[in-house]
C-alpha cells in the first residue's frame, strides 16, 4: 500500500501541493520536493525488497523451491 503513494511529478500528490502552496511555496522549493520523491521511491523500493524473504518466510509467498 505505501508504493501507492509515490510522485515524480509535484502535481501527482495533492499533499505535496497542499504543502507547496499553503505556505505561498515558502517552505520548501520544488527541487527540493523531487529530491524527497526520489528518496521515497528509493526506500519504498529498498523496503519492499527486503519485506519479501520475511512474507516467504512467514507463509505468505511461495518460497523459491516450491
């Protein structure tokens, strides 16, 4: 469910333009906020990976032998 709420473009998510534009775009610059896109994808990427060995080991996927 959290890669679901991922964005590359500010106008995906209407958090972030809800943050850009409430403070008149004072808070934080819009490369900034692609920073913090790439950094989310990076460890919701990163995150799903290694959530996967513990779902195999849990019963929740398949193992690779079986």
């Amino acid at each position: 469910m959290i890669a679901c709420n991922g964005f590359f473009l500010s106008y995906q998510s209407t958090i972030y333009l809800a943050l850009y534009h409430g403070p008149d775009g004072e808070l934080f610059s819009h490369l900034q906020g692609a920073r913090v896109a790439i950094a989310y994808f990076v460890v919701t990427l990163i995150g799903l990976a290694l959530s996967v060995p513990v779902w195999q080991a849990m019963g929740l996927l398949p193992g690779a032998g079986s």
